[in-house]
C-alpha cells in the first residue's frame, strides 16, 4: 500500500491544492500545539522526569522541522520523502514529550489523533493512514515501554493525580478545538470546491456547447466550400468544351479547308497538316481533363455508368485489376452525393495507385432504403491505421482528410481498415435522408438509369 501511497504522490493526485491553501493555517496550528505541550511539560514534569534543555530542544526541533516544511508546501513540491519526513517529524517529538509526561497515561495523547485528523482532512485520506500506522507503532512503544518498566513512574507520580486529570481536560478541550476549527476549515474548503466544480461543469457545458455550434458551423462551410468546388470546376468544364473546344474545333476545320486550296507536295501542305494534328492532340488532351474534372457521363447518366467509366480508365493506365460490384445499385442519388461518392472512388483509387503496390482492387456500391455504402479494398502492402489517424504523414494525409470531410458533410460513416502486408479497406455509409436534407438540387425519386 505504502508504494501506491508513494506513486499517487508522486503523480501529483494528492490535494496539492489543498495543501498550498492549508500551509499557513498547518504551521500555525502546530505550533500552538507544540508550544501547549512544551508548557505542559515544562510547567508540571521538568526535573520530574527529564532535564529542562532536553525539553527545550525537542520542541525547539518540532518548530523548525515544521518551519522547513512550511515552504515546500506553500510550493506544492510535496513527494513521498518529504510526507514521511513530515509524518515522523511531527510524531516523534510528540512521543518524546508524551514519554515524558507519563507513556500512555500522558496528558498529551490527544495531540495523536488532532494529528491523524489533519493528515486525513488535507493531505488525503492515504496520508492519513501512514500517520495512523505510524501513531500505531508509537503507541505499541510505549506500551512496550512501560510493561518493561522503563516508563519514568515514580517521577511522574510526584505530579498530583487531580493535577494531571486537569492538565488532561485542558489539553484535551484544546485538541477539540484545533479539531472543530480544522473541521469547519474542511467544510468550507468542501463547499468551495462544490461551488468551484458547478462553475466548472456549467463552463464545461457552455464550451461544449459552442464547440457543437462552431463545428456546425464549420461543417456548413466545408460543405459549401465542397458545393462551390464542385460547381466552379463544372463550370471549367462546360467553358473548356462550349469555348475552348469548340473554337480549336473550328480552327481545325478552317485548317482543313484551306488545305484543299494547297498543292499535295507543297512545304504549306505539311505544315497544315501538322497544325491540324497538334489541334488534335490538344482537343484530345482537353477531353481528357474535362473527362478528370468532371466526367459529363456523372451528370447525364449517374454514379454507376461514371464509375465504370473511371475504373475502366484507372485499370487501364495504372495495369491494377479492377472489380466493380453495383448489382441492383440503379436509383440516382441526389447529385450531391453521386459527386462525393465518385470523388472518394478517384481519391482512394489514387491513393492505391502511388502507396499500395496493389494488384487487385475491389469496389462495391450498394444502395440500401436507408442509406448507400461504398467499399474499396486492395491486396497491397498496408500500413498502421491506427498511427495513421492519431498522426497522418504529410505526403497522402490530406486525401484522406478530404474523403472524411465529403462523408462528414452529409452525417456519414468512414472508416479505413489496414495493418502492414494486409491490404487496406476503405468504407463509406452516407445516410440517404441527411442527404435528401443537403438543400441542394437533385434527381427525381423515379429517375432510373439508362439500360
């Protein structure tokens, strides 16, 4: 018990607060306690029993120990050594005195449990059982003492018997009192604490509170940011095929036609040519980054057909094998969330590309009545999920931060699943009626996909 006592102190669970606000009143406290006792012995049992020096130093040594022990606790630098240090040197001068004064007949014994109180009542209740075991051994002591017949008797049967049972109510009525002001002492450090601890709560409450306010709040900007992405880079594409391609079009055309007016062989002929092909590379480069922004098959056809398309194309660039499953998944979903749903299918599929050394790849969508899940597994290398999340690495943490964030902006679920050598599992649960609620425009409920 006495190691645990030990760690509890040393992690700093003790009332070191309690200590820091008591140490004046301990030091007071015991040293009117020392200097009654010294009175007492010095007054009735001085030559008696011992010598007046021998007095003088003992409580002398009390009052410094206590006064070294004053600064440590105003710093709550209190650790096991210096709590033994301050139950011994508060116990043994005590016992000397009492010794003194008559063993277990002492006037003084009073003083051992106003001492025992104050360990429990501001050191903690720990504290208070060392100074009770420690009192214990002191009390078989001198017991031990007096059966062997070195207790100071007869010196001590000089002081009148009425004058001791006198000295004994009085010292007695002044430990009562050091116990009923500690007490009341107790009680209102208890009540201050009580109304410290509804303070706390009631600004723990409101924290949280607005913690829930800002994260609302943030989670509306995140998810018009997202909006506002999304719209901006459909409007990148539209202007890129409407503008763009149709003016290299048309330059490709007027190439072609001034073409027919050049002789076959001519040096003019070759370099139209070569306009016309570098048009055509251009063009073909341009369908390509609409098709990356954003695929038109999303929008005209839906999530499914879109994903076909996109994990045909990824199979093909990266040479990673491709399983799709979206058996039955034919209800369009509202737009918003057929374009998180198929930007977490490019940002996982991305991630297995650079990180996985994968060679299969398994998707799975399934539209339920309540709710639309999305799976991708991979057989590549795996990593320490769990480490990933508590501290992502800077080079693909934030992808994952994005998938999390489209998921979270409509109350989903996203979980990623991965140890090192076997694969990794990335799942997604989106609840369909948090995202009929987005307040964005979407599909009709009977829109079916084509064939």
């Amino acid at each position: 018990m006495w190691a645990r006592v030990g760690q509890v102190i040393l992690d700093g669970r003790i009332q070191h607060g309690r200590v820091r606000a008591s140490a004046t009143v301990i030091l007071l406290v015991r040293w009117l306690e020392g200097a009654a006792a010294w009175a007492i012995v010095y007054r009735f049992f001085s030559t008696n029993t011992v010598e007046a020096w021998a007095i003088h130093l003992n409580f002398a040594a009390y009052a410094i120990v206590n006064l070294f022990l004053f600064f440590p606790q105003r710093r709550e630098a209190l650790g096991p050594a210096l709590v033994w240090g301050d139950i011994f040197g508060n116990l043994l001068p005590m016992a000397v005195a009492a010794h003194w004064s008559g063993g277990i007949y002492s006037p003084l014994l009073p003083i051992f449990v106003v001492k025992i109180s104050s360990y429990g009542l501001v050191y903690g209740v720990d504290v208070g059982l060392q100074s009770l075991g420690a009192t214990t051994l002191i009390a078989i002591g001198l017991v031990l003492i007096d059966a062997v017949g070195l207790a100071p008797t007869p010196s001590i049967d000089a002081v009148p018997l009425l004058v001791r049972q006198r000295l004994g109510l009085a010292f007695e009525a002044l430990t009562f009192g050091i116990l009923i002001g500690g007490s009341l002492r107790f009680f209102s450090l208890l009540q201050d604490r009580d109304v410290r601890l509804h303070g706390l709560v009631s600004e723990k409450q409101r924290l949280y509170d607005e913690s829930l306010r800002h994260q609302r709040q943030l989670r509306d900007l995140s998810r018009s940011m997202i909006q506002a992405g999304e719209e901006t880079m459909h409007r990148l594409v539209r202007d890129l095929h409407d503008d763009l391609g149709q003016g290299l079009t048309a330059a490709r055309i007027d190439l072609g036609l001034a073409d027919r007016d050049l002789a076959p062989d001519s040096a003019a002929h070759a370099h139209v040519l070569a306009a016309r092909e570098q048009i055509a590379a251009v063009m073909q480069s341009l369908r390509n980054l609409s098709q990356l922004l954003r695929p038109p098959v999303l929008d005209d056809l839906g999530l499914v057909p879109a994903m076909q398309w996109y994990t045909a194309r990824f199979a093909e660039r990266t040479r990673i094998d491709v399983t799709l499953e979206a058996g039955g998944a034919q209800t369009r979903l509202q737009r918003s969330v057929e374009v998180a749903l198929y930007r977490v299918l490019q940002e996982a599929l991305t991630n297995v590309s650079r990180h996985a050394a994968a060679h299969h790849v398994n998707v799975r969508l399934a539209i339920g009545a309540d709710a639309v899940t999305l799976q991708i597994t991979d057989d590549g290398r795996g990593f320490d999920a769990a480490g990933f999340v508590q501290s992502p690495p800077s080079d693909h943490g934030m992808g994952v931060l994005g998938m999390r964030e489209r998921v979270a902006t409509y109350g989903g679920r996203f979980t990623i699943a991965s140890q090192p050598g076997a694969g990794t599992a990335v799942e997604l649960t989106i609840p369909l009626a948090a995202a009929l609620g987005a307040g964005e425009e979407g599909h009709g409920e009977d829109s079916r996909l084509a064939g």
